[in-house]
C-alpha cells in the first residue's frame, strides 16, 4: 500500500467504490478528521453523483462544550453552504457499560433513525483509527471477522455507511487541514488515556511506531487479509447452515461438523439473525450443553442481548423474553387489534366458513387471557378433549412460546388458541360469518407452527 498524500480528486476516487446515494450525510464532530472530509466534499459538490450533501452532528451532551460545539458546527456548515443537522442523545453509560461504547451506540442509533432509504453515511474513520482497531481487536482475542476492523463501506439503517478516508492517515488529513487554514475542535476526551483507544493511541502505538514506522499501513493489510478469511469462512458457513422454515438451526445437522465449522456457522447463523454475537466461553457452552442435550431438555444459553434455545432436534435464537404474567386477563372489544405485554399483537380478521363464529363474538363477553395449566378443548372436526399441553405439543410450539400464546375466551371459555385452531362447538360452518385469530409474538425466533393437524 503506497503512501499518498491526501486531496479532494483522491477522495472522489474513493468514492467512485461506494454504492449510488439520493445524498450524502457526513457526520460531523467538528473535530479535524470530519472538517477535512466535509470541507472536501464542499469544494466537490459539482463533481458528486448525489442529488444532495448534508451534515450531522450528535450532541452527546456529556461535555460542557457540547454546546458550544453544536453552534460552532452550524457555523462552519452555513460558511460551507451545507445544511446541519443537529441530533441531541443521551450518551450516558449504564453500570458496567464502557463509556466509549455508550456514546458510540447512542450515536450511531441517533443517525440510523435519521438516514432515509438510498442516504450514504460519510463518517472520517482513517488509516491510523483502522490501525487502532486492529489492535484493540486483537488484544481482546478476536478471529478473523474482528480483525477485519471497519469495512470500506457496510450497509447501515435504510442506506450505507461509507469510510473513503481509510486509505489517508491522521497526518495526511492535518497537512489538508493546515494548508486550507481550517478551524476545528478539539475534544479534550480525546486526550483522556483512561479510554482504551486513547491509552494506544497516545501511549502505545508512538512506541511502537518508533521501531516499525510503516505500523499503520502494515495493520491495515492485516485488516483487509482478515477481511478476506472472514468472507471465505462466511462463504463455508452458508454452505453448513440448514436452516428450517421455522427459523430453527437443524442439529442433527450440526453435529455432522467438526468443532470448527460448528462455531463457524453458528457464529454465522447468530449475526444473521441481527442478535449479538457470544464470545468464546457462551459459545463453548451451545456446543458442549446444547447440542448432545436430550431431546426432551430444554438448555439454555443467554449473554447480553441474545440467547440460544433447543426444542426437539433444533436451535432457536432468540432475543432474551421478557418476563410474563400469564395470571392477567384483557378485555378485547375486537375493533383493533389487541397489543399484549411484552410487544406482541393478537388480531381478529373477518372470514367465512372458519374461524370463530362472528355472532358468538358479539353476544359474548371477549377477553384474552394465558395458560395456567389443566386447560382442555375439542379442536374443530378433531374426536375428542385433549389437554392444552398435549395439544401445543403436536402443534409444535416451544415451551416458552406456551405460556404467551394467547387464548381466546367468550364469556369465560375457551373458544380458540390464535394462530393454531378453534375449539367446538365455536368453529364457524359453511358459509357462517367467522373472526380468525392471529398471533405475532415480538420476536422471529419462532412464527410458524403446524396448523394442518
């Protein structure tokens, strides 16, 4: 990789590899790295395929700067002819959450709810914050995909999130910034070594730079060579994975693979699925405890944000449940549909011939309400009462679906499990006016059950 000194006709070619965009939103700190990149794009304004060119700034209101900051950014951006959008978050860190990681979720929340479908994000990530990340990644253990560092471009919200300063390091962009007498923050956090990239920024990598000077462009290479294994394993891990129409990952399948490709594709299968990722201890355990569990168990693996579940012969992952009082009941009154605790819906639709009789609905008082236990019903055109449990277990629903399904009462019995079937004597006949009930839990770990028994 040839050193090159950095210039707006180099930035255009950069861009020249990003997807098309309605328009481009830099995200802008007011710091150096995003002047350069903003005041750029400004003076290129004619040449960019985009219809139109703005900038964000998040106020994460954790410095008695910021605002201070936030007017020095609109003033900056009014000079350059370039609309500023001031976002304002709450970047405040829960216990145990590291600071920076706080400030960066909030802030990336904050724009992803702005972007509109076909925006690109510009942010001033550079070879010198690449360097830094490579590092941080490796000193916390990461495989391929975490060395890989930040992509050139990923997609992000309802547009992409681009980096076109990747190839220019920190000088290259304060050489620019110097020689167009441009005025910028400076953030005193950024100093702060107490936070892990400032502690290698400042301490570390000026040492190591002492003896390997060309250590921002080599840890560069290492990111894209990583890029490059990450994708072949995520190549392999699509070819391993069999997923069911459930969503369920087949075990049986899994355990056809050796131990490699099984953390492989279930790493694979995890990010998918837009849950985080578990680190090496929580994955050891889906591999160890999940897996050759008994088919009847029901193990369980959670970390932050995300856990792993067996039913039968399949994997489910999931977003952790929140916690559930099957003991309330809820009046429904059937106009709309009902929102439940915990964000799933029930809906009625109107049908003919099936579903729950219409005029029972009106003349009956409707509530729904959750199992409790000892629940019985005759599923329409079935020969005899069985139990509810019985019943969710041919249907196929899991054991912590069970307790949530919602139960469709009329004046106090049991009419119909939305979703799964109607009890006699409450089945619609014929051409008879019906409402069918539907379920959408609030999570896709599981939508589909066997309705044709």
């Amino acid at each position: 990789m040839v050193a090159k000194p950095f210039t707006p006709q180099r930035l255009l070619g950069a861009l020249e590899q990003f997807p098309p965009a309605r328009r481009y939103l830099v995200a802008y700190s007011g710091g150096l790295d995003s002047h350069v990149l903003l005041h750029s794009l400004a003076l290129l304004r004619d040449r960019l395929a985009v219809q139109e060119l703005h900038a964000v700034h998040v106020d994460h209101r954790l410095s008695p700067s910021a605002g201070e900051w936030s007017r020095h950014c609109t003033a900056i951006c009014n000079g350059l002819d370039v609309p500023c959008h001031v976002l304002r978050v709450d970047a405040r860190h829960a216990k145990g959450e590291s600071p920076e990681a706080a400030a960066r979720k909030a802030r990336y929340e904050a724009i992803a709810a702005f972007l509109q479908e076909s925006d690109g994000l510009l942010t001033a990530h550079h070879l010198d914050d690449q360097a830094e990340t490579v590092l941080l990644q490796l000193l916390r253990g990461c495989g391929p995909r975490g060395l890989a560092a930040m992509p050139p471009w990923d997609r992000f919200g309802a547009g992409w999130h681009g980096r076109p300063l990747l190839g220019f390091s920190r000088e290259d962009l304060r050489g620019y910034a110097r020689s167009e007498k441009l005025r910028w923050i400076e953030d005193e956090s950024n100093y702060d070594t107490g936070f892990e990239r400032n502690f290698l920024r400042h301490e570390v990598i000026p040492l190591l730079r002492s003896h390997w000077p060309a250590l921002g462009r080599t840890l560069s290479r290492t990111a894209m060579h990583s890029a490059e294994a990450a994708g072949l394993l995520d190549r392999l891990a699509a070819e391993d994975l069999a997923v069911e129409p459930d969503g369920g990952v087949s075990i049986v399948h899994l355990k056809r693979l050796d131990p490699g490709r099984q953390r492989n594709v279930l790493r694979y299968w995890i990010r998918r699925s837009g849950l985080p990722l578990p680190d090496t201890a929580h994955l050891q355990r889906i591999i160890e405890e999940v897996l050759p569990a008994a088919a009847d168990g029901a193990p369980r693996v959670a970390w932050p944000g995300a856990e792993i579940r067996r039913y039968r012969d399949r994997l489910y992952a999931l977003t952790p449940l929140p916690e559930h009082d099957n003991s309330r009941i809820l009046e429904w009154d059937l106009a709309e549909p009902m929102p439940l605790p915990g964000g799933a819906v029930v809906r009625a639709r109107q049908v003919a011939g099936r579903g729950v009789k219409r005029q029972l609905c009106s003349e009956a008082r409707v509530t729904v309400r959750f199992r409790q236990g000892g629940e019985r019903c005759r599923p329409a055109g079935r020969g005899h009462t069985r139990s509810l449990k019985k019943l969710l277990q041919e249907h196929g629903v899991p054991p912590w679906h069970r307790e949530r399904l919602p139960l469709i009462h009329l004046d106090g019995k049991l009419a119909a499990v939305a979703g799964l079937f109607v009890c006699e004597p409450f089945q619609a006949r014929d051409e008879e006016p019906g409402l069918e009930f539907s379920w959408e839990p609030p999570a896709p770990a599981f939508s589909k059950y066997d309705l044709r028994r």
